[in-house]
C-alpha cells in the first residue's frame, strides 16, 4: 500500500520538523510540503489537484494569515483532500468554526497529539477504500 499523501500548514519549525518526523514514521504518511503562512497555502491549494494530497493539516495561527481563511479556501475549491486542524487554540467556539469550514477533526497541540496521530494512522490504514480521493 502506498504511503496516504499530507500537506501541512505549520509556521512552527520546531512543531512542523516533529510532526513530519513522526508522520512519516508512526503512520505510513508521505508529507509533501508544507507552508507556514496563508498566502502560500491558498497559492499551494490553487495547484493542489495537480499535487494531489489526500491529506491538508492546517494551524490556525499562521505566520501571517490564519488557518481559517484556508479551510475556507479548501471548502470553495472543493478540495477532496481531507482536512484536520491542529491548533493551540481549540475552544469550542474555534471547534466550531473550523468544522463549518470543512474541517473533519480538530485537534489540540497541547492536549491531543496522540489523537491527531492515530486519526491519520486509521486514515492512512484505511486510504484504499476512498475511491474518490485523486491517486
């Protein structure tokens, strides 16, 4: 089974470098690039079809920009890539936001890495069952 395809929104060198590492490791998941501010997101997310992630990490802090105007991005696109956020930030109301935005999963940095791993572990498992995703 080929590696499940992630593309990820991180503006934290040190939290990017970790999460790739693990990633790639733990979870059967080839990280194709990454940015750390919106407008080099929304440029990635313009060629995304091309590119073909079956997988979009976003942060909601951003360099410059914010996360949010990435899920929103995504969901007008129609992007097929499933999208998870994984933030600092995550009150109910962000939760909230996010979901409406087309984020299938929030996860908090703080509180549940462990989650968002076995999420893209189960992902990753079971990636030849969604036809729809672009191979």
């Amino acid at each position: 089974m080929s590696a499940l395809r992630a593309f990820i929104v991180e503006d934290s060198p040190v939290i990017l470098e970790n999460l790739v590492n693990t990633l790639q490791e733990v979870a059967n998941i080839d990280v194709i690039g990454s940015v750390g501010d919106e407008a080099g997101a929304l440029d990635w997310l313009a060629h995304q079809p091309q590119v073909g992630a079956d997988l979009i990490i976003v942060d909601i802090f951003l360099s410059s920009g914010t996360g949010l105007a990435v899920l929103q991005a995504a969901k007008k696109l129609g992007v097929q890539a499933h999208r998870v956020v994984l933030t600092n930030y995550a009150t109910q109301d962000m939760r909230r936001r996010c979901l409406e935005l087309g984020a299938e999963q929030v996860f908090d940095k703080s509180r549940q890495l462990d989650e968002l791993i076995n999420y893209c572990t189960d992902l990753a498992a079971t990636q030849g069952l969604r036809p729809d995703l672009p191979r």
